[in-house]
C-alpha cells in the first residue's frame, strides 16, 4: 500500500499524454473480458502433459479514465496475472498543456512495437493467440523448450518510469509524426535469484531455480520490479507514410504505417547483466485487406545456474558472478493478413462483420546448448532437484515457426466470436498443434 501510495502522489504532480490512446474529456469506462475453450492435440504425446477441453479468462481488462481536475485527465487500469489475481496495470495522470511535447511519468504502457502498443487486449486483435514475440502465458500461447527462443516479454507489457513524447507538424511522410523517448525500471530477474530453463515435459515454466540468474521468461514469476543501479531506456519512431494509387486495376493502398523501436539496460542484481531489443514494424491497408508485420532482434548476457559436483557436495555459499556466462541471440519476424469474408447464409439472419485471418512467425535463437541434470544435489546445505548447466558442445541455433489460421466474427460492436488453429513446428521436439474458440465482451 506504501509503494501505491508514493505511485499515486507521483502521478498526480506529473504531466503526460498517454502513449497508448488519447485521454477523454469526460469520465469513460471501457474494459473487456475473453473467455477461451482449447485443446492441444495430438492427444497422448509422449513429450507433453495432456492439457486439453480447458476454460480460461486469458484477457481481462479494466479502464477508467477522466479528469480529475480541470486539464488533468487521469487513467487507471486493472487486469488479471495467470491466477485470476488482479494488478494494476497502467496509472497515471496527465496535463495536455504543449502543442507538440508531451511529458509522462507513471506506469505505462511502453511504446515497443505495433503490437504492444495496440493489440495487447482481446477485443483489440483478431486471433486468440500472439505472434511469438508477444507471446503470452496467459493464452497459453507461450510454448516453451529447453534450447529453443523465449519472447523477452509478452503483449501489453507495462513499467514505471518517464517518457517524453515529440509530434512535429512536418509534412514530409519522410519525418516521423511522432518520436517518443523513455526511461523505465526495465526487465529483470526473478525476485528470487535464479531458476532453471523449463523442462521439456510441461507447457508451463519450470519451478524456481536455488542458484545462478536468469530472466522472468513471460512473467511467470516476477513483477518486474526494480532490482539494479540502472535504468532501461528505449525510444519509437511512428511515420505514416499515406496512401498511394495503386497502377492498373489494382486496389489502391489506403495507408502505409512504418514504426522502429529499441529499448537496452541491465537486468540482473549484480548490474553486470545486459539485454538489447529492436525491431521494425509495418502496416498495409491494401484495398479490403490489411497486412501487419514485425521483426525484432535481442540479444541477451545469460549466467547459466551451473552446480559442480564438488559444490553440490560440500554445500559451499555460491556466488553468482561466479559461475559461467554467455549471450542470446534471438531474432524473429511474423506476418498477418486480414480480409473481410462473406457471411454464411445461416449467419445472415444475425448480421455482422466476418474476418478470416492468415498469420506466420518464426524465431530462432543462437546461443549455448544447454541441459538438464537429473537427480538432487545439495545447495547452501538444502535439497534441490533437475539443475540446468551448459553442455560443453558450443553455441546452438533453435527455431521456432508458428502458423495459424483463424476466423474473427463481430457479431456487435461488444460481442465478437473467435475460432483459431494454430500449429508449432518445434526444432529437436515433437510438433505441436491447437484448436480454440474464444468469445470477447468489450464495452
């Protein structure tokens, strides 16, 4: 309660323009809610624990906004962790008082890539599942294996800090129409320091390492929190490049959006830890049918939690700076079409907007081949199972490619029905394949 309290005061002596939409003058209330029925097939695989006829709330969302004094409109946004706990997440306060600066401090929603900044809730996207860079583990879209990529984060990813934002009234589509620049707390790891990769026999993350360090893959385990001397910064570039007449028959190109965002820091207690991102964004509206793409590239310092025998046998204190380190590489691209579909005659009697959607990711990752040791060891004089070292073998790459075939159905402007298949193509694993259907409330 203390630490939302200093938040609060803070936001209210600040000034800002919301990175992820424009304030309300009047006081509005909008959120959404997705309810999600799954199952994972092939139904008895050797490599998977069987999870399948699940229900899930993976989207809920909560968001008031309004003034709350004369020019300074306020925003306060809750959803739900994997548990069905609720958290804050987005609060702050803002005084629109310059044409084209805009000051921000608070928790907001950080300004990486298209698809974090406007696709994070369910009644905002098309598919039920995130591309593999936003993976989330809340739509139990995050698959994960030993060796293969990790997302750094999943979508609608959230911090504490500043930002300043830049909107020139250039007219060349050449000048970006809006630059922002931030400091946040940034990604860090785990509160408790270390844990293993996943094992290679759940869906879900691995339990909590006792030693070495390594990133909260998919917030599983962490909030995020402050842990280190240095701050992450980051910065976006947004150019709307317009619309072009397209030669002969063909449809005209509505709108051309192109947008470039990084963000780098440390992440570890030790500030000795670092990690990169940058990526490239585009969206095509081409007549009826819209194209979204994005690439992204990371680069990660990962101390891998190596237990010697000599070690695990004597219980010696271990000290994290010790133990062996290396880098991760990952890069990935994903593509998303999207084109309005004839209703099926028994669906005319409803009405509605049927879109069909095609998508493609892919991710690969290079770094050191890593694995599993079997067996308990002992730690600072406690019992601990399965710790994950380097296999000696050298650097490995690992890919993942994700396809997915979906059908969006807004039946009204708040309801909307999903049905979605999904497969993933896991190198050095069993291949996985998913069918979902998810209804969307939104108001």
């Amino acid at each position: 309660m203390k630490k939302l309290a200093l938040i609060v005061t803070v936001l209210f002596l600040s000034v800002n323009r919301a990175s992820a939409a424009p304030f309300s003058d009047n006081w509005e209330f909008s959120g959404s809610l997705a309810l999600t029925w799954r199952g994972l097939g092939p139904a008895f695989h050797a490599a998977e624990v069987e999870v399948e006829n699940s229900l899930f709330l993976p989207g809920t969302y909560l968001s008031v906004d309004g003034p709350v004094l004369s020019g300074i409109p306020f925003r306060l946004e809750m959803t739900t962790d994997v548990q069905g706990q609720p958290r804050i997440s987005q609060i702050l306060a803002a005084h629109k008082s310059w044409r084209h600066f805009n000051f921000a401090m608070g928790k907001f929603l950080i300004p990486y890539g298209a698809y974090n900044r406007r696709r994070y809730r369910p009644d905002q996207y098309l598919t039920i599942t995130h591309p593999l860079f936003y993976a989330d583990p809340r739509n139990l879209d995050a698959v994960i294996r030993l060796n293969l990529p990790h997302p750094l984060f999943s979508a609608g990813y959230t911090d504490i800090g500043a930002e300043i934002s830049f909107f020139p009234d250039a007219e060349s589509i050449w000048a970006p129409y809006q630059a922002q620049f931030y400091a946040v707390n940034g990604l860090a790891e785990s509160r408790e320091q270390g844990r293993p990769f996943p094992s290679s026999q759940v869906l879900v993350i691995a339990p909590l390492s006792p030693n070495g360090v390594d990133m909260d893959w998919n917030h599983q385990n962490t909030d995020f929190r402050e842990n280190n001397d240095t701050k992450s910064v980051g910065g976006r570039l947004e150019f709307r490049l317009g619309d072009f007449s397209a030669p002969l028959a063909l449809p005209a190109i509505r709108s051309l959006d192109v947008g470039f965002s990084a963000m780098g820091g440390r992440y570890d207690i030790d500030d000795t830890l670092k990690y990169g991102i940058y990526g490239a964004d585009l969206f095509l509206q081409w007549g009826a049918l819209s194209f979204n793409s994005e690439f992204n590239y990371s680069s990660l310092d990962f101390r891998s939690p190596l237990i010697t025998t000599i070690i695990a046998s004597t219980g010696t204190t271990l000290v994290s700076a010790d133990l062996p380190a290396d880098k991760d590489y990952v890069r990935g691209y994903s593509f998303q079409a999207a084109m309005p579909l004839p209703l099926p005659e028994f669906l005319w009697g409803l009405g509605g907007k049927l879109t069909g959607v095609l998508g493609y990711d892919y991710m690969q990752r290079y770094g050191p081949e890593l694995t599993l040791r079997n067996g308990s060891v002992l730690v600072n004089g406690q019992e601990f199972f399965q710790i994950n070292v380097f296999t000696g073998k050298g650097r490995v790459h690992r890919r993942i490619k994700k396809h997915t075939a979906a059908l969006n159905y807004r039946i009204r402007d708040n309801f909307s029905m999903k049905w979605e298949l999904t497969s993933w193509e896991l190198e050095g694993h069993l291949d996985l394949y998913q069918w979902a259907v998810s209804s969307v409330f939104n108001f």
